[in-house]
C-alpha cells in the first residue's frame, strides 16, 4: 500500500473529482463532495488547509470509500 503523500485540501478536492465526485456545497473552509455509488451516496466533507494531516486524510478516504492507491494514482 502507498504511503500517503502531504497534499492541500484543494489538491485532495481534485483528486477526488477526478474519481467522480461532485462538490455540493461549502461552508466556510470545509467543502462537502458527494458520490452516486449502486450501494447509495457517499459523501466526505475536506477542510481547505493548506496541507492535510495524514490522519485527516486517511479518515476522509475511509469515509468517500477510496483506496490509497485509487487516490495517489489520482494525484
């Protein structure tokens, strides 16, 4: 498994689109993705910071359903 890279909030907003989410709405400097998958929607709200903890990260990849390597590929 890849290691996770330090990327930005809107470095990860990106990559996430590029895997087919879609940005709802933003509320303050959080923005909220969300995903149309046949198991439901899965949604993840990403903190624009200019660099995101690992852990940060690795929380929003659990909850969008996303691999490490999908996302680093994606980079």
């Amino acid at each position: 498994m890849p290691k996770l890279p330090r990327v930005s909030g809107e470095r990860a907003i990106r990559a996430l689109e590029g895997l087919g989410f879609v940005r709802v709405r933003q509320h303050g400097s959080h923005v909220v993705l969300r995903k149309q998958m046949p198991e439901g929607d899965v949604g993840c709200v990403i903190p624009l910071h200019r660099e995101l903890a690992v852990g940060t990260l690795s929380g929003i990849l659990k909850l969008a359903k996303v691999t490490t390597k999908e996302f680093v590929e994606n980079l």
